[in-house]
C-alpha cells in the first residue's frame, strides 16, 4: 500500500557506489568485490496506469540503452498480470 521500494546487498559481495531513486525506480550502481565486474541493477515498482507504465519503459529504455554493455539486472513489481482475470484491486474492481 505505500508503493516503496527496498533494495538490500551483502557487503561483504557487493560494494554499492551510488544510489539513485527516481519516479519508480531505484537505481543501485556498484560492483561484485569478488570479481570486480561493475553492475547496475534497477529495482522497479511499476504503476498500475497504463500510460504512466508506459512512460516507466521508455525511460528504463533510454537509461538500459545509455548504459551500453555495462550489466544491467531489472528487478521488482512491475504490475503486470498474463490474463485480466488475475487482476486484483483492492477497491473490488
């Protein structure tokens, strides 16, 4: 019910650099101690409006692509059900 996000790592695994919380979205960019591979990883909490999911994908579109080949791990809600009958509301519609 309070749409926020929780992003959680093992420090001894990971070393997180930077932090960034956007509409939607919390960008982690940091790199895996023991391999020394950098990553991003975007932990999305989708709307359910079509129109803003939409400008959700085109703003994590253009973000992805600006990162080039760096590794990218999208993770989280994304609101997204494979029929409508799976559709719940807690409003009852």
């Amino acid at each position: 019910a309070s749409e926020g996000l929780l992003t959680l790592w093992d420090s001894s695994e990971v070393e997180v650099w930077s932090t960034e919380s956007r509409e939607h979205v919390l960008w982690c960019h940091g790199w895996f101690t023991k391999s020394g591979e950098e990553f991003f990883v975007a932990n999305v909490y989708a709307p359910c409006d079509f129109g803003a999911k939409q400008e959700l994908w085109d703003s994590l579109s253009v973000r992805i692509q600006t990162l080039g080949r760096r590794r990218v791990c999208v993770c989280g809600d994304f609101n997204a059900v494979k029929n409508v009958e799976e559709r719940r509301s807690s409003r009852g519609g």
